[in-house]
C-alpha cells in the first residue's frame, strides 16, 4: 500500500520510564495543509522561517499526511501530530515533514507516526527511510533534541552537508527498512 493511502493505525508507545503509557491512533490518506499549518505555528523554534512555513503548507496541499491523535481518554478535537513523507525511488523514502504539538512532546506520538509511515513502506517494498534536520556544526537545544529522537528510533547520521539550506547545515539521517531490522515502536524505551 502507498503511503498515505487512507489507514489507520493504534500504537501503545512507552515515552517514560516512570510515565503511563498514551495510546495513539494514527490516521493516513489525506492531504491536511491546515493541521500543518497550526503546527508549525506551535514550534517557531524549528519552523520559524515564514516563507519556510508557507512552502511546507503548500506542500502539504498534495501530499497525503499521517495524523497523530491521542487515545480515547483525551478527546482531542485536532491530530496532536502530522508526518508528511516522499518517495523518491521504489526502494527508498523521506520523512519530508513532521511536527508535534510541544504539549505533547515525548509522548508517544511521534514514535506513532513513524511507526504508521515505515508499516506503509515496508509493505510497499521500501528499503531505505531518511529525513534531514539542522546538523550538530551549528548548536541548537532544540535541534539537539530532534537528533536524539530520531536516533532513538533507529536512524544513523550519514552526512552533513552544507548548501541545502541557506547559512545552515543539514544532517542527512538514514534507517534501512529492510526484514530482520527492529521497528519503531518501542525500540529504545525512555527516550
């Protein structure tokens, strides 16, 4: 099945080793530039480049996103977190986007969106999953965070590179998807 195709997943991601355990329910297979959009406007420290945000809601007008939404007991009216990704070839795959309300930071949901997006692309034959964040040549708290987040989740850095993006340095990260590799899910609890 193509990613974003319309689906929905239940993930139970342990954020904590002291915390409960939050139930995520990831939905997948429309486009959502609205969601985007509000959640980008939560995180100005990563998406607080206007024209930067206008092009990802843009973006997001044609590609399919994953949505994040806590379990039952919460009663959100709106997804908590969206993922957009790209295919650039059969056998590999981008997380293009992803943004999480920081209400809900280290709760599970982004664990539950990768989770969601790597069961579409393996069943679809994908090999290779990368995403690109600020790399570690330009310090930053907040991008320090995301490095870790998605190591926890099974991702290597693979190159920093320079030009991508004006006066910043993006670290290219990758995963294999491949039979036998762990899963997304819970594969580094506490982090």
């Amino acid at each position: 099945m193509r990613p974003g195709a319309r689906r929905g997943y239940r993930a139970v991601v342990r954020h904590d080793d002291k915390a409960e355990r939050t139930a995520w329910r990831v939905t997948s297979g429309e486009p959502a530039p609205g969601e985007v959009e509000r959640l980008l406007r939560l995180l100005p420290g990563w998406f607080g480049i206007e024209s930067s945000v206008l092009e990802y809601v843009a973006d997001a007008r044609t590609r399919p996103a994953y949505q994040a939404w806590p379990g039952p007991r919460f009663q959100a009216a709106e997804p908590s977190g969206v993922l957009l990704a790209a295919r650039h070839f059969p056998a590999s795959a981008e997380i293009y986007l992803m943004a999480v309300d920081p209400a809900w930071h280290r709760r599970g949901a982004g664990r539950a969106l990768v989770a969601a997006l790597e069961a579409d692309l393996i069943a679809d034959g994908v090999e290779f999953l990368q995403v690109k964040t600020q790399g570690p040549a330009r310090p930053d708290a907040g991008y320090t965070k995301t490095r870790q987040f998605y190591a926890g989740v099974g991702f290597q850095p693979l190159e920093e590179i320079y030009g991508l993006w004006p006066g910043l340095p993006c670290l290219i990260m990758i995963k294999s998807l491949r039979p036998g590799t762990s899963p997304s899910t819970d594969s580094h609890p506490g982090r």
